[in-house]
C-alpha cells in the first residue's frame, strides 16, 4: 500500500504550478540573512577534536580546555631602551625573567656537578619576564620609555624559544624568512648577535605591521648599523634568490595558528573559502622550510616553528623538507637535539613527551602558553 501512495503523493506535488501561488503566500528561506552561519572557529575545533585526540589521546581535554581559555602572555623587555628600569618594574608586579633565571640555575648545577651537560647554545640577552605557573595576572599595556621606544613587548612567551633555539653568534648574518608580525624579528635584533637581518614576508600589509614594530622598539642608527632589510618576497624561492648566503635562518611558517582559529573569526584559516588554502598548508610549509636550508651556509643552523600542534605540520614537514633536500639537491641536513629546552624551561612550560623530532609546548592551564612547535636544524653540506 505503501508505495502506490508514494507515487500519488509525487505525481501531486508534480502538479502544483508554484506561479499560480499569490506572492504573498509564497515562502522562501533567506539562507543569508535568517539562517545562522556555522562559524569559522566552530569549524576549527570539531577539526581539532577529531584530530588531536587521536594524536594527544588522553591528553587532548586538558590541552582543549586550556587552548579555550585565556592565554598567558611574556613580557620581552627592549633592551634599546632602559632595559635595567623596565626590568625592574617587571619584578615589582612579581614577575621573572624566565629565561635568565633557567639559564643560572642550569649553570648553578653544572657547577656543583650535578649535571654533567654544558650551559645551552641559546641566544644570548634575551630577557622576558612572566608570571608564575598558576598566576594568571596580565601585564599593563607596553608604554613609551624615556628614550622614545616601547619599554617591552607583549607576546606568547613560548614564542621566543625558537629564538633562544637558534643560538645567534656575534657577526651573524640572520634571515627571518616568514618575520611578521615582528615579534621574533625584534628578539633576533635584541641577541646583538646580527651583522644583517633580512626580514621577509609575503603579506605587504603584514610587513607594514613588521616596519611599525621595528619603529616602535628599535633605534634607527641600529637599525641602518646592522642593515635591516625588510621585504614582502615569496619565501618558497629564497633558495633561488640568496643561497648559500645566511649563518642562521628562522621559518616560522604560516600555519593552522590553533589557538588563533579557536578565538577569532577574522582572518581564521578554516572558513570554508579557505579549505583548499587550509589543505595545501603542509606542502607550502615543507618549500619555505627548503628553501630556508638552501638559503644557509653550509655548516648554517636553521630552526622550524609553528604555533599549532598538527604533527602533519612539525614533524612531517621537518621530515620532508629533509628527505627533498637530500634526493633533489644531494645536501644534507641533520636535526639537532633539543631536548635538554624540556629540563632548561620545564618551571614555564608544559612539554609534550613524545616528539619524533624538535619540541613541542603545548598549552596547560597552570602553563597556558603555545602551542609552539620549534625544530633546529644544521646543513651539513
């Protein structure tokens, strides 16, 4: 019985002259205006749920939470400016400088032989205050010193250890291949480790945002003395452009920015205009990489970073860029070891334990900065 009701039903509804229906009783959904849109950062995290627990099982509800949550924030003090005052400023809202506290007491232990590993290549003279673990107090907006700079910059403070990871050396010529928004270009400059800083990326609106940070913080004199060269070039062929030419490069790729997609809709790279661009993220990340180490002296460093905690964009792209350089170029490139930053920084930071290569912060509501992936490389031939 059944089916012949269906085929009745059909043949009516086959029938109805919909223009005979009188305007007014016509009914048609405004998909645009009256139906709610399915949000960018909605999208991002039935992504990421489906991903990362996979990848972090048990302990991707901690890492969801804390990545939900409000994120902590380091204090880079300037050293262009009255650095010693700022600094104490800082301690006066009990806050630390993070790096140089792990760095004495790392060399506190090797002197009283309780650890036999010697004090870490990491860039020198860097000073960024944070708060304790558990202490979620914020600092006052940066403000204008007595020298005309901005006294600190505000940024994730797991966000420099790609800097310290570098290890700048006096004289050396430096490369920041995906620089801006700036913040890790003004901790390079802040080493007082570069001869010439080349300071690329591909946004022009982007680098506009590069020149006013370098404005803001770093003398002009300084920034004519050691050649300060900003430019909005395609980094996949900085390898063509100046190869063999840089003692230590850093690509901090674009990437998922996890916590960034889970925030804001603006700019969110899961809007479904830009699944393609989403999708092809990996094969880009895995060129600038390339093109990175064919930009490196032979002997070079370079250092691979994210902000988000896909291993398809750290480990694998690492892997890739290695295994590409090795069958279409003959070079080799070995990967460091960083895992001694894990013991240097573990009072900070929130470590995950299981990286095939580099290292990986990962946000902890007691630690909630990162997610920062960071891998350093050295170009053997």
């Amino acid at each position: 019985m059944a089916a012949p009701i269906l085929r009745r039903v059909r043949e009516l509804l086959k029938r109805v002259d919909l223009a005979r229906v009188p305007q007014r009783h016509r009914h048609k959904k405004k998909w645009a205006t009256t139906e709610p849109k399915f949000p960018a950062s909605r999208l991002a995290l039935q992504n990421f749920d489906m991903t990362y627990s996979v990848q972090f099982g048990d302990l991707w509800p901690s890492i969801r939470v804390s990545l939900l949550s409000e994120q902590k924030y380091g204090a880079l003090v300037n050293n262009f400016a009255a650095w010693d005052h700022v600094s104490a400023r800082l301690e006066q809202l009990n806050a630390r400088d993070f790096v140089n506290e792990a760095i004495s007491h790392w060399q506190l232990e090797s002197e009283g032989g309780h650890s036999a590993t010697p004090s870490p290549a990491c860039s020198p003279n860097l000073r960024c205050f944070t708060f304790a673990r558990g202490d979620v107090s914020c600092f006052p907006p940066a403000r204008l010193g007595s020298l005309g700079l901005m006294d600190y910059y505000l940024m994730d403070a797991a966000s420099l250890l790609p800097v310290l990871a570098l290890g700048l050396q006096p004289g050396d010529t430096v490369l920041d291949l995906c620089a801006a928004p700036g913040g890790k270009t003004l901790a390079l400059l802040q080493t007082g480790c570069c001869c010439n800083l080349a300071a690329n990326d591909l946004s022009t609106s982007r680098t506009g945002r590069l020149q006013k940070v370098l404005h803001n913080y770093v003398p002009q004199d300084i920034r004519e003395r050691i050649q300060v060269r900003v430019t909005s070039l395609d980094g996949r062929k900085w390898g063509e452009l100046e190869g063999d030419t840089y003692d230590r490069v850093l690509v901090d790729v674009p990437c998922t920015t996890d916590r960034h997609s889970l925030h804001e809709e603006e700019n969110n790279i899961f809007q479904r205009s830009r699944k393609k661009e989403r999708q092809m993220l990996p094969m880009l990340q895995v060129q600038l990489l390339s093109a990175g180490l064919l930009a490196t002296k032979p002997g070079g460093h370079v250092v691979y970073s994210t902000c988000s905690l896909s291993h398809l964009q750290n480990e694998y792209v690492v892997q890739g860029a290695i295994e590409l350089l090795a069958n279409q170029y003959s070079i080799e490139v070995q990967v460091e070891d960083l895992s001694h930053f894990q013991k240097l920084f573990m009072n900070t930071f929130c470590f995950f334990p299981s990286c095939q290569v580099g290292e990986l912060v990962i946000p902890n509501l007691m630690a909630n900065f990162g997610p920062t992936y960071f891998c350093r490389m050295r170009r053997l031939t």
